[in-house]
C-alpha cells in the first residue's frame, strides 16, 4: 500500500488551534496598545491646555504687578 504525502487531520487542526491562539494574543496586544495611546493622548492634550493655561496666567499676572 503506498502512503499519500500530507499532513493529517490532526495536525491541520494543531496548526489552525496554534494560529488561532497566536491571532488572538496579537488582537489583545494591539487592542491594549491602542487603549493605551489613546488615554497617552487624552493627557498630552489635557497637560496642554493647563501649559496654555499657566502660561497666559503668568503672562497676565507680569502685567498687572508694578515693576
């Protein structure tokens, strides 16, 4: 009897269980570095604002104080 070259159905399973695993970890991966620098952004934005703040504060307060 001559055997057919292949893989087998077990091992096509392995492999496909193998790839689904490994798809899902870098799904997770890549959906916590993308939470991750959304919320980096909301602060860079927010310490923005409160640089802007201080600086027009401080500006204002130059002003207003006699030399």
């Amino acid at each position: 009897m001559r055997r057919w070259g292949g893989f087998t159905f077990i091992e096509l399973l392995l492999a496909l269980f193998i790839t689904a695993l490994i798809a899902t970890s870098a799904y997770s991966a890549l959906s916590g570095f993308l939470q991750a620098r959304e919320v980096h952004q909301q602060k860079a934005a927010e310490l923005a604002r409160l640089q802007r703040f201080f600086s027009v504060l401080s500006r204002d307060i130059r002003q207003a104080a006699p030399i």
